[in-house]
C-alpha cells in the first residue's frame, strides 16, 4: 500500500516559515503545531 504525498501551497509554507523564525520554537514544536510529519520538513 502505498501513501499519498501531501501537497502543501506555497502560502501554507511561507506562513509556516514565519511563525518558526519569529516564535523562535523548536522545530519539533513547529511541526506538531501545523501537523508536520516528518522532521526532515523544515530543513534547510
């Protein structure tokens, strides 16, 4: 079975991107608060 990838919008991602560098949260932190499964999501 395989999963299906989800697409995020580009206003999703920027949005995300702002709330981590001005709220200064762990990136854990970041991606339980918008439902981020993997950590590799907000590397650079």
């Amino acid at each position: 079975m395989s999963k299906k990838r989800k697409v995020f919008s580009e206003e999703f991602k920027l949005s995300v991107i702002r709330d981590y560098y001005s709220s200064r949260m762990s990136k854990g932190t970041c991606r339980r608060k918008y439902g981020l499964i993997s950590p590799t999501m907000l590397n650079s």
